[in-house]
C-alpha cells in the first residue's frame, strides 16, 4: 500500500487536458471515486512528496490509476471501520 497521508496536497490530473482538481490526497481520492471507467483510465495523480512504489528502487511523484484504486479502497475500509 502506498505511504501517503489523506491531509497531504496533490493535484488530480487528466491525460485527456481537462481542468485539474488541486486539493488534498483525499480530495482527489474521492473525486477519482466517482469517475466512470474511461476517465479513470486517463486520470493520474500529482504528489507535493514523493512515495515508494513497490518494486521500484527510486521514489515517484505521480500515480496511476491502479494505485489510485487502492486509494479508494483505503479511504473505504477506513469509513467502514468508523462505522
């Protein structure tokens, strides 16, 4: 899983040059939620800090959609143990 934090400033982007959501790592979680397949496809996220991605030896700066998706899982197991 990815070592970032909600409160954390990024910016969602989208391959296809629509206007950018800047807000923070849960900002842009949840509007990634709610994208329909194609846009998910074409969507990336920006980081102010770089992460670790597994199975690569230097850190990154932007985020694919799979990762993303593994955000959004988080961010739902999190709302479900609150609940």
């Amino acid at each position: 899983m990815l070592d970032t934090t909600w409160d954390e400033p990024a910016t969602l982007i989208d391959l296809d040059g629509k206007t950018p959501l800047i807000g923070t790592v849960r900002d842009c979680v949840m509007h990634f939620a709610i994208f329909k397949p194609f846009a998910k496809e074409a969507a990336r996220m920006l980081l102010t800090r770089p992460v670790f991605r597994e199975g690569r030896k230097t850190r990154v700066w932007l985020l694919n959609p799979d990762e993303l998706e593994q955000l959004v899982q988080r961010l739902n197991a999190e709302k479900d143990q609150l609940h």
